[in-house]
C-alpha cells in the first residue's frame, strides 16, 4: 500500500524542512520525503494532490489529557477520547492517571493500552501516578508502569504533594530517564478557591487562588530538578511569576521544560464577568488569569520560554457544570478547538510562525515524552497532522467526537483548522469542510 | 445625579453592579412612597393583588425573610416560604431543577438567599419569574445596600459627596460589595477598613479607599457602618482573637468621637455587641440601625413593585 501526498507545504522543524515537498507513505511508515517524487518511480500509488494551501506536519501530540477510562466513562473513553484527538488534528495524546482507580499500576496501564488498541485511533501513551493512589505518600511502582508502557509521571489534578516526595521522584524517574509532570499549586494557598484572586473574582464574590499558589510551587520544583539533576516538566503553567521561574531556570540549564493550554493563552479572568457572569465552562485549575498573565504566556510562546501547548482536555458530563460556579467541576475539553486556536490566536495574530506552532504542538512533546514522532523522517511511522491555516472554522460543540461539550468556545468563528489526520498511514479523520482534501478520504 | 429612571431596565435584580444611579434613584424614590404606606392604619395596598412571590431561603435568615415577607404581604402578593431545611436540597435536588418546578407552578417573583456566589444568575437565566437577589455568597446583598442608602439619604439628605467607612470582613460580604457599588455610583466615598487578611483583592479597583486605620477611615465620616465579624474566621487564622480585633477595630465612643457631630452609626445585623461594635455605640443617639429595619421593608416593597407590579394606573400612594 502505497500513498503520495504532493504539493503540500510540509514543514518539519526536526529536519528544518519548510517547503514544497512530496511525500511518499508506504505500509504506514514515511518512505520518502522529496521535493518532487513522480508516481511512476513510485508504482501502483494513490497519488493525492493537496496543494501549497494545506500544511503537511509531523503528527500532532497533546501531552496533558484526560480520558476518564476507567472509571468515569460518562464523562469520556479512551475511545471517545482517542476519537476527538483525530479530528482535533492530534496522532497522539498522553492520558493522565487520576482515573478510578489512579493509573498506579501496570494492570491500570495495560489495561489503558488495550482500550486504545481496540479503539485503533490515536495512539495514547499513558502517564503513570507518582504515588500510590495519588495520595502523595508512597512511590507508585514506576519502573514496572514504564515497562508496561507509561511515559512519564505525575498526581495531577493535585501537586505532587511534598517537597520530599517530588524530590525522590525526580530521583527515581531520573533513573528511568522519565519526566515527573507537576500540576503546581500549594493547596494551602489555594485554599477553597474557585477563580483567580483578584478584582474580578473580587466583585463576583468567588473565592481567590492566588498566582502565588502556583508560582512558590514551581520555584519549588525548579530548586529540585536543579538539586536531582532530573527533568521536572510544569503541567498547564498559567502565571507570569512560574513563567519567570522556568525562563531563569533554563538559562541556569536546570532541566525543567513547562507547557500552556490554549484557553491560557486565549482567555483572562474577566471573561467571567461578561458576556455570560459565572459560565461554569471558564472554571478550571489553574484558573484563567488576568490579562497580564495572558499577554506574560504569549511573550513565552513566542521567545521559547513554553515548550508545549497541551490541552489539559477535561471532559466533564453536563450535570457536573449546570450548577452553582462553586460546585461545578474544574475543567474544559480541549481536544477539538485547540489547533485552531492557536492558528487564530498566535499565527494569524502574527505573534509566532506556523514551524514554531509545530514544534509546540509535535516536535517538543515527542521530544519530552521521549516518544516516537515529532519529525518526518523515512522509515519512521506516518503520523500526520495536514492544517488548513486559512479555513473559517465555527467551533460547534454539540459536533463533537468527545462525549463532552464543556467549552467556552462554542459558536466561536476561527481562522485555521485540520484538514486531515493520519495514524500510521491510515487516514483517521477528514475535514470535509476543506476543499481539495476528498481524494485523501477515499485513499 | 441623574434624574430617576421611569422604569428597572431587567426582569431581575441580581446586584447592584447592574443598576444605573438612575435606576437606583428610582427605587430610593418609589421606597419612600411605600414607606408611607407602612405608617398607615391599614397597612395593606392592591400593588401586587394576584401575584405570587416565592421567598426560597438556601441559608437560615430571620431579618432578611421577614423583611421581605412583611414587604408582599402589604403589597398585597400570595407568598410562600421554602427554607432549605424543609426543602428538597438535603435530597440532592440540583438548583435548576429546584428552579424548573417551581417555575412550573407560575410564580411571579423568586427571593432567593443561597451560599454559593452567582446562584441567582444561574435561577435568572433557568426561570421567566423575576429573581431577586437576597444575598448570594460572598458575591451580592442589594436590597441591604439600598436600605442602607435609603438611611443614609433619609438623614443626611443626600449620597452624593459624603464619607461612609465601612469596617470588618470586607473579604467574605456581600453586603460590603453591593454598598461599595452602590455608594460610590451615587458619588460617594467609600472607605474600607479591616485586616488586611479580611480584605479583598483589588478592593480600591472596586472603588473603595482602602485602610487599616480605622481612625483614618472613620475620621470626618458622614456614615460609620460595621460589619459582623464572624467568629470562624478567627478559626481560619484571619486574626488572633475577637479580643483583639475589638481592640484594633472595634466602634468604641471614642472612635465615634472622630466623626462628624452628626455622623450615624450603621449595622447590617445580626450585631455581635463588644466584638466589632461596643454596646454604647450600638445603643447611642447616632445609631440608626433599627430604622435600617424600618426600611428594609419599604425598599423591598419598592423592588418588588417595581419588578412585578401592575401598569402605571396601580400606583401604591
């Protein structure tokens, strides 16, 4: 089985590629990336023509998701879970274990695997718990998680809880050559809070997190990576003051990586107040931050300081948002709206280019999960993400693929969208809004 | 100021964030014909005849509810009280569905008091009923906001250009948020004073002067209201004991003695005597905290004529 895509822009930042390329795809690996291969040296092949508007990427990965399997499947499946990454643009995500029970051991993380295989969607790499259960007390089994297939470590949706703890887990995961992935927020601090403290969340009469919960977490994380000499990476950073601490630790050569989410980069806390006072789908953890944070993360996004954007896809069933802001759950999906947010929001807005997007969103994750892809290069598996960055998109919850549809963002009009998804060379997802990207279905 | 509006512009009175000085005035005015009306021999008018006012109570509340109930019966509304240890919530009824089967019963009006901050905005947007606001949270209290404005203006003539202190707990009260709005849409200054661990984020973002001082803060003022410090806040680790708070902030004579001559002492009640207000105080020739009382009654009449009364033709004077 052979597939040539061509004329496509193909921009892949591991190679430093970012032109007119052909690609040839046969018995789902990459045989050939070319600036003009002809179909005839190439055999019996579906040739595709994609043109130079569409935008050919190394396969797109969310490293912070969550696919509720097993435990709470009203919410999401690993299958459902695996269904909106495809047509998210994402080859693959990396699925947190704060599941019931917490992905803690490698019957959980086998069990995790098996769903995806079954699924045959994206590829799901799971993240195992640092502590038994989360519960901050005990080392999970690590090195038996990564031989079952985990590829990092993390208890989020809480701190790794003490300082001694993260310390011999940075320890430890250092021996297995993992990451320990920290959601950073000093619970006392944070205290019974609901939405970032400050004005606004002062004149809706919401309990406060401090931006100090997070930052005091991160510079503790950052002084124990530097003291281990292992690779702390901060999960959904959202303040200028953690931005600052991971942009010194780097220059000092810490190991520390950190990623954003897009509603970070999009929204602020005074989206609370209006249009809709109190939506339940602007509350999640970190809260949305003020303005100054927002603009603070952009700046990081764009001179590097941000590694990653991920998703921290939260899907929650609507009984657990059509209630009081203070008793909804913490969390917004974010599978199926991320890629064109950060086309509308960071390229067309001209703050980054489409190959640092890329590196965002493919080239780094690979590189901090240690995971294959991240780059177009022959003989390793055909995962592609194919952009349409000049599409109108009008983002409609009640499409899709997620069982949930915990989103602010319906009914808003972007600039950008996936054109295609593709999983080891199988076509997985086609946007049939996009024109000239039919031929690709019927490959 | 401006002129009194000729009507409210919602079907709902979720805070005083969303009121126009103009609006505000125009409640102030109309509660000061209802307040005749609760001198009259037949304390009774036809404003409301027909119409039917649920008063949904999520927190215990004894001023409040009966203020509000007082306020319909002399407007002449069927009311009828749902108070949440009677109610179906300790089932595990979410607040829409609560608010969905009362609404299929028709109600004109739903009072609510809830905990949670913004769970009036949640009932406004589920019913067709008008929603008003009898506390939310730490978020809004604006019928205790503009009682306490009508006082205000009752003795003082006029909001505009006067000094209120407010001191206590501005960090968890409503009514400390609905007076700082109101207050300062009416031109005046508003200073807050308490522990800085008792204070908001932002609280001069808000409009308020913020100090620690209460001398400062109550040095020249027109108003002096006190809030009600709680006594688990001292189990939250926001100051010591109520021994000292009194010491540092509470209303002694001497501190009133830094007012104008003719300040007034104000209290939202429920008082906690020698914690934030000294007995004396509380008691003295300048406290107006039961006419606050008196006119929680005539301001929630105005607010519930307002919102559900008939045409221009049912006047309550």
């Amino acid at each position: 089985m052979r597939l040539l895509l061509k004329g496509a822009r193909v921009i892949d930042p591991a190679s430093g590629v970012d032109g007119a390329r052909d690609i040839l795809i046969e018995d789902g690996r990459i045989a050939l990336v070319d600036v003009s291969i002809s179909p005839s040296e190439a055999g019996h092949t579906t040739v595709v023509a994609l043109g130079p508007s569409l935008v050919v990427c190394p396969g797109f990965i969310d490293m912070h998701v969550h696919l509720r399997e097993p435990g709470y499947e009203h919410k999401e499946t690993v299958a459902t879970g695996a269904a909106a990454a495809v047509a998210g643009g994402f080859t693959a995500v990396a699925c947190m274990p704060n599941t019931n029970p917490v992905n803690d051991s490698a019957s959980v993380t086998r069990f995790i695997l098996k769903q995806a295989a079954e699924a045959g969607l994206a590829r799901v790499y799971p993240i195992g718990a640092v502590s038994k259960g989360s519960d901050g007390k005990e080392l999970a089994e690590m090195a038996d998680m990564r031989d079952a297939g985990c590829v990092a470590y993390s208890d989020d949706g809480r701190p790794v809880a003490t300082a001694l703890l993260m310390r011999r887990a940075l320890e430890y995961a250092g021996m297995l050559g993992l990451p320990v992935i920290d959601h950073c927020e000093d619970m006392t601090l944070a205290g019974e809070g609901v939405a970032h403290e400050g004005v606004h969340a002062s004149q809706l009469g919401l309990r406060g997190i401090p931006s100090a919960s997070e930052d005091v977490m991160v510079e503790r994380d950052v002084v124990l990576a530097a003291m281990t000499g292992s690779h702390a990476h901060i999960a959904h950073l959202s303040t200028s003051g953690a931005l600052r601490s991971v942009r010194a630790a780097k220059e000092r050569g810490v190991h520390v990586t950190c990623e954003v989410t897009p509603h970070h980069f999009t929204l602020s806390d005074e989206r609370l107040l209006a249009p809709l006072a109190y939506d339940t789908n602007l509350k999640m953890n970190p809260p949305l931050r003020h303005a100054v944070d927002r603009d603070a993360l952009v700046e990081g996004l764009k001179d590097g300081t941000v590694d990653v954007i991920a998703t921290d896809h939260a899907p929650h069933h609507a009984d657990d948002k059509r209630v009081e802001f203070d008793r909804a759950s913490f969390g917004i999906v974010g599978l199926e709206t991320a890629v064109s947010l950060s086309l509308d929001r960071l390229v067309h807005a001209g703050i980054i280019s489409l190959p640092r997007m890329v590196e965002l969103l493919s080239t780094n994750p690979a590189r901090i999960l240690r995971v294959p892809g991240g780059r177009l290069q022959a003989g390793d598996a055909a995962d592609l993400t194919i952009l349409a960055p000049d599409l109108n998109v009008t983002v409609s919850a009640p499409a899709f693929r997620s069982k949930s549809r915990n989103t602010p963002f319906d009914g808003w009009q972007l600039r950008g969208g996936v054109a295609a998804t593709v999983v080891g060379g199988r076509v997985l997802f086609v946007n049939s809004e996009v024109p000239g990207i039919a031929g690709l279905g019927r490959a | 100021m401006s002129e009194p509006a000729a009507r409210l512009r919602g079907k709902d009175l979720l805070g005083i964030a969303d009121l126009t000085s103009s609006e505000i005035s125009l409640i102030l005015d109309t509660a000061e014909a209802m307040k005749e009306v609760s001198a009259r021999p037949i304390k009774k008018v036809p404003a409301l005849r027909g119409k039917t006012v649920i008063n949904l109570f999520y927190e215990p509340s004894t001023r409040t509810r009966t203020s509000f109930e007082v306020a319909e019966k002399r407007l002449s509304a069927d009311t009828l009280n749902i108070a949440i240890a009677t109610s179906s919530v300790v089932k595990g009824e979410t607040l829409i569905d609560t608010a969905l089967n009362l609404e299929a019963m028709s109600p004109d009006v739903i009072v609510m008091r809830h905990a949670s901050s913004g769970a009036c905005h949640l009932l406004a947007r589920t019913c067709k009923a008008g929603i008003v606001n009898a506390g939310d949270g730490m978020h809004e209290h604006p019928t205790q906001a503009l009682l306490d404005a009508f006082t205000i203006r009752e003795r003082k003539g006029r909001l505009q250009g006067l000094k209120v202190a407010i001191i206590g707990d501005m960090l968890h009260s409503r009514v400390f948020r609905s007076n700082v709005y109101l207050l300062t849409k009416m031109g005046a200054e508003v200073w807050a004073c308490g522990p800085p661990t008792l204070m908001p984020a932002g609280v001069s973002e808000l409009g308020a002067h913020a100090t620690s001082s209460v001398e400062e803060a109550v040095r020249d003022a027109d108003a002096v209201m006190m809030l009600r410090i709680q006594l688990e806040r001292m189990q939250g680790g926001f100051f010591p004991s109520l021994r000292e708070y009194f010491q540092v902030f509470g209303m002694t004579p001497e501190r009133v003695r830094l007012a104008k001559p003719d300040a007034i002492i104000m209290h939202p009640g429920p008082m906690n005597r020698g914690v934030e207000i000294a007995s004396e105080v509380a008691d003295g020739p300048a406290s107006v905290i039961l006419d606050q009382v008196a006119n929680g009654v005539a301001v929630r009449m105005a607010v519930l004529y307002l919102l559900a009364g008939g045409g221009d033709d049912e006047t309550a004077a």
